[in-house]
C-alpha cells in the first residue's frame, strides 16, 4: 500500500505543478488583458486547489508511514544531524503545508471577489507565492539537503 501511495503522490505532484502554472498563465494573461473571468477561469482555480489538497492528504499519509520519518521521530539527536532526514522531517513538510495554504486562501479570496481583474490579481500572488515556496522546498536532484531524481518509477 505504500508504495502505491507513493506512485500516486509522484503523479499528483506533476498534476498540481501543471495547474499552478496554468492557473499562473490564466491570470497573468487575464489581468494583462483586462479579460472577463470564465467559467474555465474558475474550474481552473478551483480543481488547483482540490489537487493541492489531494496531494496534501496524501502527503500527510505517506509522512506518517514513512521508515525515514519514524526513524527521525524514534532518534531526533542523531537524525537532526543528518541533512536528508531532517529536511524532509522538517523543511520539505512544512513548507508543503504552508504552500497549501496559501493556495487554499488564495482560491477562497479569488472566489469572494466581484471584480473579475481582481480575482486574477488574487490567484496571480496567492498561486506565485505557492509556487515559490514549492520550488523551494522540492528536493531537487542538485540540492545540498536531499537529493532525489525527479521522476521516480
């Protein structure tokens, strides 16, 4: 069960990557334009954040489960000393939550607006700021923390 999780969780975050980014397009493009914000516009908007949720719950299993995180909880001293287990203990989780988040109050504010130039302004910070803090706390293959290749099978 495991590592099917782990299958779905590497797929989901390519799927979450993907709607950032578009989400990203749709509102720089449409603040730019001055564009009307679309039923698409919306789903856009709305199936990012239920993406980043699903990869939450996910994520949140797979920390619970996982032999590095026990480890980490079962010898704190010795594993606090060890970059890998300590970023993804740490870093990599907590960013991730807080990368969630922002994308969650970003899709609710953009919802509630009534301008349509201000629901693209909303997603276009909100959605950025997720999105840099993601690039962050990814664990690239040249990081110094935890180096892991990017497509895992």
């Amino acid at each position: 069960m495991y590592h099917t999780l782990l299958y779905l969780h590497n797929a989901t975050r390519w799927l979450l990557l993907a709607g950032i980014l578009l989400s990203l397009y749709k509102a720089y493009t449409g603040y730019i334009q001055r564009c009307f914000f679309s039923r698409a516009d919306n789903a856009i908007r709305h199936w990012t954040a239920t993406i980043a949720h699903i990869q939450l719950v996910l994520g949140i299993i797979l920390y619970v489960k996982s032999p590095l995180i026990q480890y980490f909880f079962n010898h704190t001293a010795d594993a606090l000393k060890q970059k890998e287990t300590t970023f993804f203990a740490l870093a990599h989780s907590l960013l991730m939550l807080a990368a969630i988040v922002i994308i969650t109050i970003g899709s609710a504010m953009a919802k509630r607006k009534k301008e349509d130039l201000d629901k693209f302004k909303t997603i276009l910070w909100w959605y950025g700021a997720a999105l840099f803090i993601i690039m962050i706390a990814i664990p690239w293959p040249f990081s110094p923390f935890a180096m892991r290749p990017l497509f895992r099978y």
